[in-house]
C-alpha cells in the first residue's frame, strides 16, 4: 500500500539534511555526550538513547543550523511519544502523580 506523505514542503527539505554524514557525526557525538534517554533518566529509568532530538523544532528547517544544536539524547519512545506530541500541539498531554497535566503550557493550567 502506497501512503501519501503528508509533511510540509519544509520538512521534506530538512529530512534530507538526516541522510548525511554530517548528521552522522552530530548524531555519534551526541550519543557519546549522553548515552541514555534524558527523559527516561529524569524518571528513574535507564534506557539507552536511539534519537537525537532537535531541542526547538525551529532549528530544523535552515540548514546552517540543522547541525548546531542543542540536541537532547531520546528513546524511541519518548520521542516518537511526548517529544512529537509537544511538537505539533505545543504541549504534553502527559500527567502527574496527582493526575494533573505536567507540561507548562497545557491548556488547562493557564
């Protein structure tokens, strides 16, 4: 089944930037910096890191700063989660232990 790619022009630019030895080596020595899930870390989970993850989306979409950073060490997880969905909503739907919404700019804590 064929699926349609229904990223913006802009994203289509950037993802090629991902192919090059360039990110390699941006991505290599990221992982050396941090090797675990700094997300996972802060919970008390040690997970080994598998992306390394644009800290503002921003940086993404010019290529004189696609490779500078900052970047942050992620599993798959957190980042095809969280770290996707407070990209494209803004916020975390995430909760606490008090079962209130943890991220700073969700819309039930303005």
């Amino acid at each position: 089944m064929n699926r349609s790619d229904r990223r913006s022009p802009e994203a289509a630019q950037y993802r090629k930037l991902y192919k090059t030895s360039a990110w390699a080596k941006t991505r290599e020595s990221q992982f050396r910096k941090q090797p675990l899930c700094e997300w996972c870390k802060v919970r008390g989970r040690i997970v080994a890191a598998a992306v390394c993850h644009h800290v503002s989306p921003s940086q993404k979409l010019r290529p004189e700063t696609f490779f500078a950073g900052p970047f942050t060490s992620l599993c798959k997880d957190c980042h095809d989660g969280r770290a996707q969905q407070i990209e494209v909503r803004g916020y975390s739907t995430e909760v606490g232990a008090d079962g209130f919404p943890i991220h700073p700019k969700h819309p039930s804590l303005r």
